[in-house]
C-alpha cells in the first residue's frame, strides 16, 4: 500500500489534514486487504472519483483576499466531478466544500495556499430558581432587565413562545441556515429553552420562570437541526452571519449552547477562529463547556477558546440558597489548550425550567419534561450557557461602552470561588449582582 497516492499525499501533508480526514482518506484503503493486487490500482483511481468528502478548507493568510485564493481553489474543484465550492468565509480565510479524495488530492499538490484541511464533523446541541440563585432578580427589581441589548442564540431556532412575543415581540431577527424559513420556528425545542433562559419574562407564569435579562432582544439563528445536529460549516456560517449583521441587528451577546469533541493538537480549529473573530467584532460569545464531566480534558469546542466565556454548569439543588450547590457531575472539566482555568465559570445547568417549543422534537420525545402547558425542564451546560449571556447583557446594559474582555472580566470577577480546581470551576460559581457591580478592569 506504500505506493498508494492518497497515502503519499498523507504524508507529504500530514500537518494539513485534521485527525478525523486523515482516518476518512486513509479508511478508503481498508478493503484493499482482500482485494487481488492487480485490481488495486483501478479500484484506487474509482473510489478517488467517487468518495466525497464534506470539508472546510482553510487558506493561508496572506495580503490578497479570500475571494482570490477560493477562486483559485474553485477552478480546481470546478474540473472534478462530482466536487463543488459551497460557502466563503471571509472573517477567517476559509470556505466549504465537497471534494473527491481526487480533487482533495489535486489541490494540495496546487499552489492555492491551503493552510488546512478540517473535516466538516458533525456538531450537536450540547427557569424557577436559576435566576434568584445567581441574585439576577434583585438587578431585575432594580430595573436592570437587559433592556436595549440583543442576545444572539445560534441553535435550533426559536418558538415565538408569549415569554418572548408579549407584551411586547422581542424577536429582534431570525435568520435560518437548515430550512430557509423566514418565520421564527423550532422543531427541535433546544434553542427555544435556551432563549429562554437568557430572556424569557414569565408573562405566561406570572413571572415565575423567567431568565435573568427578560427585556432584551433575542435573535433566533436556526443552525442545527430537527433532531439538534449540525455541521462545522454552518455553525461557522451562522456565527459569520452574526458579525457580518452585528449593525443592523445590534447583535450584542452570542450565546451558543453547542460544540464537537476538542481536537487539541489543533487549538484554532475553524469553531474557535470563528468565535473570536467574533470576539474582536465587538460581540461577548458564551460558549457551553460540555457535557462530558467530570473526566479532564473534556471540554469542547469552541469552548477551548482563550478568549470566549466558557460556561460549566452547577446544580442549585433547586434551591435560593447558595450554600448548597454542587457543580453537575456532567459539567466538562478543563484545562484546555494551556487554560487550566477552563471553563471560565460555572453557572446553574441542572433540571432548569424555560420555555416550551408545542410539537416540537424535544417535547413529543420527552413529554416527562414538559412543567404545566408552556414550560419545560432540561439539564446541561446548554443552560447554563445563556443564562450567563442574559447576564452578560445586564453588565452590559449597564456599562453600553465594555468590551467583549471587560464583559468577561465583570463575569469572572462577580464569580464566586467555591473551593473548586481552576479546571473544575474556572472564577467559580457567577453572581450577576456582584458582576454588574464590577467595572471590568
């Protein structure tokens, strides 16, 4: 098999391929063991022809611009059949793709200045008490409700539920990258709960559950699908479409309830570039942790980000009382890519009641989560991810001109250090009062 050409390509290039393209190319080999040596040329050249690869490719930065450097790209793949360009990403010098391992192996031997390779993986989606526990209410009760900030919640779409359409319609913008829909929808029901848990105001509980920022906007961005899964190229594009729309929409605070398995011989991986080029446009990004507690090392991407809010999840054992809290045995734990203090901090992620989304995925295949007719209980890292974002957008309320770094300080510095290692809790447990009150320096 030495003399094989994909494998040659493998090692002239190892460095360009990420982990789980290498195994794809190199698993087209495998039935090759059985198969007569005369044949394994021909059979080589027609499984090159014929096996597509979902990809994102991404350019070396250099002085020309992207559309140059996919240009040159596309009219390589516009020569191979069954290959075609799909997107450009211009905040991070990348564009998807399908490609034949031919076509694959044509522009790596070509002069486009292709930095890497990444394998376009699947990414998956990772409220009574909540608020009051992390003294959200007492700001509330002081007017700070988020008012005039916009929370973006990349998932699985958004129900325009009363909690978010009365009295006043709070759906600032939808914009739907799985169906193309222009209407807000959900048929998934993630995204609608983690909406909630950010900006939900109890109008249908008499304020019972409601998030801790329950007047501000709340842009829906459909990235997964109906049964909560998606792929690394449109994760990127909803989060490119965030920064290329922050004007218009005033897109404030991201919150993303999502990730895949780190890879962390590669810490800048095209979730991670895209955050924080987020970041640097002026938008604070929450990030959930993970699910995959309590090993190490478990944290997912883009939550090895150094730059985002990382957010674990800790169990308020539905109470007010903040003595009684343990962090979710769930709740990945870092270090991360050299951050040992990953997550950043933990918020409340167990058994936390938000808003229903009628008829959708989560509700007709977990009727047991359902609390009264408009409500819905869920655990994860998943809400305690907006729930941090929610409170990101009172600091922010409050302090109009903070940076997405003096957010994230306010956050880190209004936590409350539970005894924790740094991997475990990051800051510690958040306390909205406490953050709204620091200055982020």
């Amino acid at each position: 098999m030495l003399g094989f050409s994909m494998i040659q390509l493998i090692r002239n290039h190892d460095q360009k391929f990420d982990k789980r393209l290498r195994q794809g190319l190199l698993h087209m080999y495998r039935p090759f063991r059985r198969i007569p040596c005369f044949l394994h040329r021909p059979i080589e050249n027609f499984l090159k022809k014929f096996r597509r690869y979902p990809v994102v490719i991404e350019f070396e930065k250099k002085d020309a611009p992207l559309s140059l450097a996919a240009y040159e790209a596309n009219l390589i793949i516009k020569t191979e059949f069954r290959s075609k360009l799909i997107h450009q990403y211009q905040s991070i010098s990348s564009c998807s793709a399908v490609l034949t391992a031919s076509a694959i192996e044509k522009l790596m031997n070509s002069n486009c200045s292709i930095k890497k390779v990444h394998y376009d993986r699947e990414i998956t989606a990772l409220l009574d008490v909540a608020s009051p526990s992390i003294h959200a209410t007492q700001l509330n009760e002081q007017g700070l409700t988020g008012k005039d900030i916009n929370i973006a919640v990349v998932d699985t779409g958004i129900y325009p539920h009363e909690d978010l359409t009365q009295p006043n319609d709070r759906i600032v913008a939808f914009k739907d990258f799985i169906n193309n829909k222009a209407d807000p929808y959900d048929d998934n029901g993630h995204g609608t709960h983690c909406a909630g848990d950010a900006a939900g105001n109890g109008f249908s509980s008499n304020e019972k559950y409601k998030g801790p920022a329950p007047e501000a906007g709340v842009i829906g961005v459909k990235v997964l699908n109906q049964i909560g899964s998606g792929s690394l190229s449109t994760i990127v594009a909803g989060i490119q479409w965030c920064i290329d729309n922050k004007e218009e929409y005033q897109i404030d605070v991201i919150s993303l309830s999502l990730g895949a398995a780190a890879d962390e011989s590669s810490c800048s991986d095209p979730l991670v570039q895209i955050v924080e080029q987020a970041w640097a446009a002026g938008i604070v990004v929450c990030v959930a942790a993970g699910n995959s507690g309590p090993d190490k090392r478990t944290i997912g991407t883009p939550g090895i980000s150094s730059k985002v809010v990382t957010v674990g999840a800790i169990d308020d054992q539905n109470t007010v009382d903040r003595a009684d809290e343990q962090i979710a045995s769930f709740s990945s734990r870092g270090p991360a890519c050299g951050e040992e203090s990953k997550p950043d901090l933990l918020a409340p992620g167990v058994n936390i009641i938000s808003l229903r989304a009628p008829g959708s995925f989560l509700d007709k295949t977990s009727k047991s989560g359902r609390v009264d007719s408009n409500y819905f209980s869920l655990s994860g890292t998943s809400m305690a991810t907006p729930i941090c974002a929610g409170v990101a957008a009172l600091i922010l309320q409050t302090n109009p001109s903070f940076s997405p770094d003096q957010v994230k300080q306010s956050l880190l510095q209004g936590s409350v250090d539970k005894g924790l290692p740094a991997y475990a809790q990051g800051a510690g447990y958040l306390d909205a009062e406490q953050a709204v009150t620091r200055n982020g320096n």
